[in-house]
C-alpha cells in the first residue's frame, strides 16, 4: 500500500507548504474537485474549501508544521494516520490529530475525515 502512504506524505506536505499557490496546485493534483474535508473544526467541500481550511491552520499556527506519527494503516482505498503539530521535528506536538483519508479510483484524494486527539490550551 505504498500508494496510499505516498498519498498521505503528500497531503501533509500541502499543509506544510507555505505558498498559497503551490498549495493551490498541489490541491487541484491531490484531491477530486468535490472532495469533503470534515473535521470538528470545518466541513467544507472541493478545492477552495480545503485551501481555505489549510490557509487558516497555517495562520493560526505560523511556524508550525504537521509531521506523521508511526505509520499510515492502509486497506483497498483507505489510509488513517495519526499527525502531530509541531514547532521542530520531532518535538513534542502542540496538537495531535487521527485522519481517514479515501481515494478515488485514479488515486486522488475523495474525502478526508479528521478526529482531534489533542488540541492546545486555550
């Protein structure tokens, strides 16, 4: 299932890139044009909402990088991975989240499902 372990390295890259075009581009390759992101904190839909989504996550935590814990489980078109919210590689996460990650048939991203572990102190 290396497939979906790449897709998963590089949907943690988008978060992680600082170029709200590259971002952008980088989008429009990963996910289907209808693809749902849903998580506690948003449920949006197709390649604006999620962009959007991401931009607010890096404005609310500049600096800050997402970085993959352990492993991506993997099974037909299904990925869930635990990511961590840090400020160095490696460092202990400020937050920690469990997203599901779907594929469509050619390999883009059709919807990403997130569950919030651990958030900051308010």
């Amino acid at each position: 299932m290396s497939d979906l372990s790449n897709t998963v390295t590089r949907y943690l890259a988008i978060w992680n890139e600082a170029d709200a075009d590259k971002r952008a581009a980088a989008i429009a390759e990963l996910f289907t044009a209808d693809a749902p992101y849903i998580d506690p904190l948003a449920a949006v839909e197709g390649h604006e909402g999620v962009a959007a989504v991401i931009a607010g996550a890096r404005d609310q935590f500049q600096g800050l990088s997402f970085e993959l814990i352990g492993t991506v489980d993997t099974h037909h078109n299904v990925a869930r991975f635990q990511w961590g919210l840090v400020t160095e590689p490696g460092a202990e996460p400020i937050a920690i989240g469990f997203d599901v990650a779907v594929t469509a048939d050619d390999g883009r991203i059709k919807g990403v499902y997130g569950f919030l572990d651990k958030v900051p102190a308010a």
